[in-house]
C-alpha cells in the first residue's frame, strides 16, 4: 500500500498514513483529531543516459548558402 502525508487543519502537524488506491477519504490527526488534508509535493527527476542534452539529439546545421537569387523568365520580367 502507498503512504500518503497529510497534514492537519489546526495544528499544522506532519503525517503520513499507509493508504489503499481507492481510498479517498480524509484523515483525522493523530495529535487534536481535527481534519487533515493530504499534501503534494513535487517528485524529483533524473535524467540518465544520453538523449537528454542538445547535442545528443540535434542534426548540425548545415552549412549556409547564398541567398536565392532571383530568376528571369523569357520575357525579361522576374
């Protein structure tokens, strides 16, 4: 079972308490048995191996060439 960490209404106590998946409901503190609601934080993220910098992934440019020029028909009109 994953364990979710609450904290209290009124108290602003820390908590965590071994939850099933389905089960949504509120906690009760343990310390003043007021309503605790559940806190989410953000989970950290490591990039491992290559692919994940610039250079691994992006072709190099290739090299640059001059500016279309302008064509001229038959008739001597661009």
């Amino acid at each position: 079972m994953p364990t979710y960490e609450f904290e209290c209404k009124k108290c602003h106590h820390h908590f965590d308490v071994k939850r099933k998946y389905g089960d949504f409901s509120d906690a009760e503190c343990p310390e003043c048995k007021a309503k605790a609601v559940r806190c989410f934080s953000p989970v950290p993220v490591i990039f491992k191996g290559s692919g994940f910098y610039v250079t691994d992934h992006r072709k190099p440019f290739p090299p640059e060439s001059p500016a279309p020029t302008a064509t001229k028909t038959a008739a001597g009109t661009e």
